[in-house]
C-alpha cells in the first residue's frame, strides 16, 4: 500500500496558476516513485498569475493520478505587504484543519514549509490528528527576515508571537529540512539538535529542460550575432545585482567583441533600460520574458551567464536561487556574485568563477577570464557545472533525499 504525503505551503502553485515551483516538482517525482501526495495552498496570493475560482471551502485537483493540489478558499489580496495576506496567515493553519474530513487518503508524513511560518500550527494538528510524521521546512527564516531586513524588533509582539512558532516547530517537528544550506547554525543557535536537520536544495525538473523548445523567432532576432554573450535569465529586480553587471559593462566597453544580455521583466527594468541609454551603453541587450521551456535554447546562446544577488546578511545562511540550476544544466560557465556562506556552488564544482557581491570591477575582471580563456577551459567547466546539476540538483534525485526525511 502507498504512502500518502501532505504538503503545506501557503504559496504553492503550479505551472498553469504560477511557477510551479519547488513543491510542485518534488510532488510529480514523489508520485513518480510510487507515493500519493497532496499539496495544500491557498487559492488567493500575491504570487499567483491566475487565481483559481471557489465557490466553496476547498477545491482539489487531480493533477495526474496520484498527484493532487488542495485549494484552500481564502480573502483575496494582490500585494505583498497587504494587511490581508498578514490576517491569511492566521485564517490558513484554521481552515486546513477541516482537511481531515475532507481528504479521503490520510498522511503518513506531513510536510509543513514555510513562509508561511504560522501554518506550522495547523500542520501540526492534522500530523497529530493522524498520528503522521511532522517534517517542518524552512525557505526563508521568519521572524529572522523580519528583524533583519524589515527592522522589526525582536520585541515586537507580532515578532514575538512568530519566535515562540519557530522555536516550536524545531522543538516538535520529527525532522527539519531546508533549501538552505547553512540554516542549521541559526537553528542550532535556537535550540534544535544538528541531527534533526537536512538540506535538499532547490532544483530543476528534468522532463522540463528536456524538452528543449527552440526559441522564439522574436527572441532569436534580437541576440546580438557573432559576440561573446554574458546572459541573465530571470527577474529584473533590486536584488539581483543588475546594476553591478550594467557597471561591468560600462568597464568593457573597449571590448566591442563582449556583449551583455538580460532577459526578463521587473520592476526595475525600465530603470535598468534607462541607465543604459544615460551611459550610451551599446554592449548590453534586453530581450522581453521568454517561456521558461525555452530557456535552455537561449542559454546554449550564450558563451557564459551570471547570478549576483545583492549583499544580505541572512544570506550567510545560504541561498537557493532556481536560475542557478538551469545554468549549470546548460553546460555554461558561470560567474557567480552572491555572498552566500560556506554554500559555495560555483567554486566547489568548478563550474565557473565566483566573486564578491556588487562588485562591478572583479565582475569585469571575471567576464573578461572567460573571454581571454581557451575555449576547451570554458567547456571544461561548463562540464562540470551540468554533472553538478545532475548530481546535486535534479528533482528526481531531491526527492529521494526528501523521502529519507519524511519516513527516517
């Protein structure tokens, strides 16, 4: 008989109402080795591209056999910082107790990941209600973030209340997982014993970079032809240390052979845009969003890509960006500018070259190794970066990892 999985993530989503997502693909290669898995969301958040329609407490969809998404009716809400998404995290771990009498497949493991941090509380009662394993993941450290980034103090009775969460999800969760690598030290530091933990990393989706659809004739027309290509895949955002590269850029411009590519939307496009044309930058190019089954075709475009993010004391914890992984399944040299701790994936496999964050003249400096390097020496490490990918991050092979997690 099956094993049955309960997953609670506030913001899951699936391909068709959002990304996908890490939840999403564990799930499919979780069904894939024989369990049954049930991924509980909420049907209204900010991180949702089409919101599923409830005329009634929950909705679940059959994804494919075995494979089940548990809408979950809440207040609606689009920003971030909405008031409503803070009362959500109250309203959600309360109605997903009703579950148990509306899921026919009881859990043998529930897996409660957060942000959100609250939902913790309603996990928990379903775990004990069916006398299931309890596993608590952690994305992001909440109230850590809060403190940390937001400026909140640690005295504040919301943060309070959100510490006394936290500590009791370490305290009373069978195992503890995360994305992060190094997370364990704050949580050591909060009491939890090192030997609970486990790190299963984000990944990407094999079947997903498989397909391998050729790029758009848009898209395609708009690379720059017989250059050396410096490609970003992804948001265009503050905190992905765009600007750094924009600098960079201005730095080589000497080097009319070295372009720069950025291919996305943000927030911080136009800003981008707007300082390239006040610098009459001619080496860096935007390329609206692509669909993300054809971003493999454009990184085999590219000569060497980058991910910078910008400096974060949290990340010394540890980082677990997704476009890393699409990157280093391509087969490119990368230039990594994230400060990230002991978690060091480009320098440990290799698999390009790694440099402070925000930190446009050891930026150029790196983009500029690459172009001098023998071509052998780049496909040596594009090499190594892709057997990494298989290796450490392949969805197939993280849930196996999370398996071991979930039934000891």
């Amino acid at each position: 008989m099956s094993k049955t999985v309960w997953i609670v993530q506030q913001y899951a989503s699936t391909p068709a109402t959002g990304i996908g997502g890490r939840h999403y693909y564990l799930g499919r290669e979780l069904v894939k080795l024989g369990y049954k898995v049930y991924l509980i969301a909420s049907a209204s958040h900010h991180l949702l591209r089409e919101k599923p329609v409830l005329n009634q407490p929950f909705k679940i969809e059959t994804l494919e056999e075995g494979f089940y998404f548990v809408w979950v009716n809440m207040p609606d809400y689009t920003e971030a910082h909405s008031k409503q998404r803070a009362l959500n995290w109250f309203l959600f771990p309360w109605q997903i107790q009703k579950l148990a009498r509306k899921i026919a497949d009881k859990p043998d493991a529930v897996l409660s990941s957060s942000p959100s941090l609250i939902a913790f509380l309603g996990a928990q009662r379903l775990a004990k209600k069916f006398k299931a394993r309890l596993v608590f993941e952690v994305r992001d450290i909440w109230p850590l973030t809060l403190t940390e980034i937001g400026g909140y103090s640690p005295k504040h009775p919301f943060i309070r209340l959100m510490q006394w969460v936290e500590d009791k999800a370490y305290r009373d969760s069978d195992a503890v997982v995360s994305n992060l690598k190094n997370s364990v030290e704050h949580m050591a530091g909060r009491g939890m014993a090192r030997d609970k933990f486990s790190w299963v990393p984000n990944g990407f989706s094999l079947d997903e970079v498989n397909q391998k659809i050729p790029l758009n004739h848009t898209a395609a027309a708009q690379l720059p032809k017989n250059k050396f290509i410096i490609g970003y895949t992804g948001t265009l955002g503050v905190a992905n240390a765009l600007q750094t590269l924009i600098e960079a850029a201005e730095r080589l411009q000497e080097y009319t052979e070295i372009a720069f590519v950025l291919v996305g939307a943000g927030k911080e496009k136009a800003a981008l845009q707007s300082l390239v044309a006040e610098k009459q930058l001619r080496n860096i190019f935007f390329i609206d969003p692509i669909p993300k089954v054809e971003i493999q075709s454009i990184l085999s475009e590219f000569d060497a890509c980058y991910i910078g993010l910008t400096k974060d004391p949290l990340f010394r914890f540890g980082v677990s960006p997704n476009k890393l992984f699409d990157y280093l399944y391509s087969g490119k040299p990368i230039v990594y500018g994230i400060e990230s701790g002991e978690y060091k994936p480009i320098e440990d496999s290799k698999a390009g070259l790694q440099i402070p964050a925000q930190a446009p003249e050891q930026l150029a400096d790196a983009v500029l190794s690459l172009y001098q390097m023998p071509a052998e020496e780049r496909l040596a490490m594009g090499e190594n970066g892709r057997k990494a990918a298989l290796k450490q991050y392949e969805y197939g092979q993280l849930a196996n990892q999370l398996i071991k997690v979930l039934f000891n």
